[in-house]
C-alpha cells in the first residue's frame, strides 16, 4: 500500500449513565484514556488528539503528554465533535480523520490504518469501516449487534440491529435455530470509522434520517445522504470496549496477560 497521511481524533466525555468519568478511570495504573492515546500513537498517524468536553480530562491528556482540545458540550455524538475538530483545525475535505472512541483501551494502533487506508484506496467512498464474520446464532439474532450487507465491492448496502441478509424459509426459526444457514455469510459491524473531513461534515449537519432514528444507528444517515460507506473485513474482532466495572477488571486482565498494548 502507498504512503497515505491520516489523523485520529478520540472523542471523550466525562458523562456517563453507567460509569460516570470513564475516560479517567485507573486501569492498570494509568487513566483509559491514556491508553488509548498511546494505542492511537502506534497507528502512524500523523497527528492524534482528544476532543473533550471536560477540563478534568483536558488536564489529564495535557499531564501524560498528550494533545487535547475543548470541543462544545452541546454535541449530540462523537461524529458531531469530530467535525467540530476538523472545521476548528482547518483541515481540508480531503483529511482522513480516524474516529476512535475514549473508551477502547484494547484496540490496537496498527487497526487504524485499515480503513484510513482503505478511504485512501477507494475514492468514491466518504466513509470507511469494518465487520467481522458472524459464527454464533445467537449474535446473528442479538439486536446489539450490529449486522451490515455490502456489495462485491465492500460497499455497504445496509446496516441493521436485525437479521440480515434474512434467509427466507428459514429465518423465521430465529434463535432455536441449530447453526448458521449455509451459503449465506453474515457480518458484523465494528463502530471504527474513518471519514473524509468534507464527509464529516456534511453528515453533521444534516439532520438524522427516518432510518436513522428507526435503528437507532449514526452511519444509516450517511447511506440517507447518499455517502458511501467501504466495508473490509477482518478475521476477528478487537478487543472489547469499558462500560462497567467489570469490563474495567477485564481490560486489567488482558494488558497483565499481553493481549492488549499497554501504554
């Protein structure tokens, strides 16, 4: 692959209905956010910053050498910061802009640049993301888990908390069904984005779609709009993201054990 340039930015807000000042938990140490930070420094990006609301993590980004910016508490959603970031620093349309989210210490910084990279290969796309396949029945029915369709392209088609693609005649087993149905593959979507900064923009301020609000799913105002999404795939996806105590012992766990970077 060519030499592509691209940024990450890491929305991080202090508010959280489960697990109040997240970004600023200690886990091994050292609060989340620094190590996503440093994960994110691993990428080869050519600039990664935080986009906060919250002077207490603004201060702590600064404390661990890292580079913060205050973003308006009014955003709706971390692509609403994203495009905030971009519009404040300038960056051109053409800016790949990596989205990763402050609460996704076991990510890998090396991740990052497969769908930067794939925006960078693939023109007329404004967005790129990615899936892994689906083994489980269970996964292919659970609504949290986000299913998406794509064409031979890797263009997305459709992204769904439901079944899809639906298997007629034997879907409706939901599911009790015993395995898989044959010939069919399922993918899951993995919330990793990048974006061109033009696309970032565009999509923040339009208003949400009617699909959106349906699936309560962010990328479907993007496919309203008309943007299109590039979907690779990876073989298995990454590690899994802090929303509860326990995920907090579980990230502890997987940095003691190496199968996290730790920062």
């Amino acid at each position: 692959m060519e030499r592509f340039e691209f940024c990450v930015v890491i929305p991080a807000r202090h508010g959280s209905s489960r697990l109040p000042g997240k970004p600023l938990r200690l886990i091994a140490g050292k609060p989340m956010i620094e190590h996503v930070w440093h994960n994110a420094t691993r990428s080869g990006a050519r600039e990664v910053l935080v986009a906060t609301d919250d002077e207490r993590i603004f201060d702590a980004v600064e404390r661990f050498g890292g580079r913060a910016l205050m973003t308006s508490a009014d955003h709706a959603s971390g692509t609403d910061r994203l495009a905030e970031v971009a519009s404040r620093l300038q960056w051109s349309d053409d800016t790949i802009v990596v989205n990763l989210q402050g609460d996704e210490p076991c990510i890998p910084g090396e991740l990052l640049r497969q769908p930067a990279g794939a925006l960078h290969e693939h023109p007329a796309a404004g967005i790129a993301t990615l899936a892994t396949p689906i083994r489980q029945v269970r996964d292919l029915f659970d609504e949290n888990v986000v299913k998406v369709v794509f064409d031979e392209a890797g263009m997305a088609c459709y992204f769904s908390r439901a079944p899809i693609p639906w298997v007629r005649g034997v879907s409706t087993a939901g599911p009790s069904l015993q395995s898989l149905p044959e010939g069919t593959a399922f993918s899951r979507h993995i919330g990793i984005y990048a974006y061109r900064a033009g696309t970032l923009r565009r999509v923040a301020a339009a208003p949400s779609s009617a699909i959106e609000r349906a699936e309560s799913l962010e990328q479907l105002r993007a496919l309203a709009l008309g943007i299109r999404i590039h979907v690779s795939v990876i073989e298995h996806a990454p590690g899994f993201g802090v929303d509860t105590e326990d995920d907090i012992a579980r990230v502890e766990s997987a940095l003691a054990a190496g199968r996290a970077a730790a920062g």
